[in-house]
C-alpha cells in the first residue's frame, strides 16, 4: 500500500499558466521524490501597463511518501 502525501505550491511565469504549473513541478522535484500528480486549484495573473504581466497558479502536488 502506497501511503501519499499533498502539499501546497505557488509558482509564477511570464509565458503562461501552464509554464508556472511546469516551473512548480520542476522546482518541487528538486527536494521531492516521486511526484505523482498536480492539480491546478487556482489560477491568475497580475497586470502591468494594462498586459499580462505575470501567470500565477496556486498547484497541489501528491508525492509517494517512502
């Protein structure tokens, strides 16, 4: 029986949701091993000079705990 873990992250990118959801992961990655899954709770972005400036994702990633 595999016993998982959740865990909260916010991350941001200047291309797109998708990328800030990608840099979320590789940055996780980095000190977790095992990532299973992530889930995009929440999406937005913040304006500059009436442009998206920056993509921001608030991710759940689930983790096998060893």
């Amino acid at each position: 029986m595999a016993v998982l873990k959740v865990i909260e992250v916010l991350s941001s990118s200047e291309k797109s949701w998708e990328d800030a959801t990608k840099n979320a992961v590789a940055h996780a990655g980095k000190s977790l091993k095992n990532i299973r899954s992530v889930y995009v709770k929440e999406q937005s972005a913040s304006i500059k000079d009436n442009q998206v400036h920056e993509f921001r994702v608030n991710v759940k990633i689930t983790f096998e705990v060893e």
